[in-house]
C-alpha cells in the first residue's frame, strides 16, 4: 500500500496532526496500543494555562484560546475550555519566585493579578495561613482533553485517514523518494513518515536511521483524592510557585493533586511510585487545612521535551520525509 503520510501515535499530536494532513493526501495512522491515546494524552492533568511551560510557549497556548473555546460546528458541538482560573502561590520567604514568574510574562498578553494573603483566603479559605501571596491567573482553564483528542480523530477519518491499533513500527527504510514502514507483518510506503510517537519519538527515529533529537520522557504523579471538607468544584487550580505541587478542583468534591514531579523515565506503561504519592500528600498535608480522607485514584503519565523544552515541529534536515511532532 502507498501513502502519502505515515503517522506515527495516535494520541492528541497525531491525531491533530492527521487531522490536518488528510485532506491533503492519503494518511495512514499507526497507534501501537490497543486503542489512541493510551499514553499521556490519556494520563493529562487538563489544564490549559498562558503561563505553563515559559513565554517562549505562552504565545502558542494563546493562539489556541479561540479554538479551544468555540470551536468549528463542523469539528465540534460545544467548548473544549470550562473556565478555572489559577492561583500561583507563595508562603514567605517565597516570594521572590513570584515576582520572577510575573516579570516573565511582563508586557505580554496573559493577565496576571496580584493577591495579598486576605484576597487569597478568600478565594481558598483552606491554605495556611503562611501562604500570604499569589498571582491570579484568571484565563486558565479545564481542557476537556478526551472530547478535543476525539473531535481530532473524527476530523482525520472524515478527510479520509485510516487508523490502524495494535501495530507497532518495527522498521523504516528509504527507498529511493518514499520510506518503507514495516509495521507487524506488514510494509507500507509513504512519502512523509511524521514522528507522533512522544515517549519513544527517539526511538522510532532510529529504527529509520534518522539521528535522535534527545527527546527524553519524565514520570509525573497524580492522585485523586476525597478530602474533609469537600473542595468545592468551582475552585481555582492552585499552584506552589516554587514547583512542589499543584491541586485543582473534580466534580464530587473531589480533588486531583501532584507532587509537580519530574521524574527521568524510561518509555513506557508509566506507573505511579508509593513515594511520590506519599511526597504529594504530605505536601499537601502541611500547606492546608484539608484532611485527606481516600486516595480514590493514582496514575502516572509520562512528558516528553528536547534539551531546551520546546516543541519539536517539522522536517528532519537530515532525512528526507520525516517530520518531527513531538515536545
């Protein structure tokens, strides 16, 4: 069979990337697990902040907030945002991060408030009172993630892209002005062979020759918890400025928490670690008044950066054909 582009991952970067390569030409999609998005698409703490990952990346998040929060009728019926609004907060003796995070993002588009310890146990009374600084970031957002990932894959198989599950690449080859992808038992040939593979981009780009960009996946925790009193559900995400954890608000008064850890891994079915869970809950623990009743759910999911922690897209110099989509 010959195509015109061979994705490689079916989790949120193929599937978008499908999506907008299908209309112009015959597209193959190759998710080696049982069903898209099994991985860290699937394992998201779906959040969309103007802040996360340094002004370098905050211009991208922007261009999304249109999208994401009214989208094409053709592509979906309803928003992919639900508006949170995030707290990043310090205790004293911290607050110098603060002003290094918002000198940062100074003169850009994200707004970005100041709290004084009385506005910040307004809006959550159940922090101690040794945090007595924040900065409200008001534009953040849940991302419903399974919706969007969905809406991406139906987008691909209407522009005619074809998914294929359980079918791992094994080997790539030139031959002449098209690879040859070997996936199980049997070989395709495509002119672009586009790398969606996150965890094991790097792999995959060996098993074609093609010279690895260090794309290196980290372990990230995070634990469903019920808590005394219930955290209501229209609450801020809430993050430790200096990186020690972050909670955020689910329905039921439950809430979801994170150690923020960043843990080197190998690619692969990521699993939490007891000490991590138990790093996140004392944390937590000591920095509000909430009691920890259940852990009701835990699970680890694995991020993926180049050395500089940008986003990898595009055409390899090196190799003819092969598109990077990773980071």
């Amino acid at each position: 069979m010959t195509y015109d582009f061979v994705v490689v991952g079916a989790g949120i970067a193929g599937a978008s990337v499908a999506a907008e390569v299908a209309g112009h030409g015959r597209t193959l999609i190759l998710e080696a697990e049982s069903a898209p998005g099994y991985h860290s698409t699937g394992r998201s703490a779906a959040f969309w902040s103007e802040t996360y990952g340094g002004p370098l990346i905050q211009p991208l998040t922007t261009a999304s907030f249109e999208f994401l929060s009214d989208p094409d009728p053709e592509f979906a019926d309803r928003p992919f945002r639900r508006k949170r609004g995030a707290l990043h907060i310090a205790a004293r003796g911290g607050h110098a991060v603060l002003d290094d995070f918002t000198a940062e993002f100074a003169g850009g588009a994200v707004e970005l408030e100041f709290l004084d310890r009385e506005a910040l146990a307004a809006r959550v009374p159940e922090l101690e009172k040794h945090w007595d600084r924040a900065v409200f970031e008001p534009s953040c957002a849940d991302i419903d993630v399974a919706a969007l990932h969905q809406a991406y894959l139906r987008a691909a198989r209407r522009a005619g892209a074809e998914l294929l599950c359980n079918e791992q690449v094994r080997e790539m080859r030139r031959d002449g002005a098209h690879w040859i992808v070997r996936h199980g038992d049997k070989e395709v040939s495509t002119a672009v062979v586009i790398n969606a593979a996150g965890a094991w981009a790097d792999q995959l780009a060996e098993r074609g020759g093609v010279a690895p960009l260090g794309v290196r996946p980290y372990r990230r925790t995070m634990i469903q918890l019920r808590v005394d009193p219930p955290m209501p559900e229209n609450g801020p995400l809430v993050i430790d400025a200096r990186g020690e954890f972050y909670f955020k608000p689910e329905a039921g008064g439950r809430l979801w928490l994170s150690p923020h850890d960043e843990i080197p891994a190998e690619a692969g079915d990521s699993a939490p670690e007891e000490l991590d869970i138990a790093v996140a809950i004392d944390r937590f623990e000591r920095a509000t008044r909430w009691k920890v009743q259940a852990v009701e759910r835990k699970w680890a999911g694995l991020r993926s950066f180049a050395a500089d922690r940008l986003p990898v897209y595009g055409f390899d110099p090196a190799s003819s054909g092969f598109f990077w989509c990773v980071g």
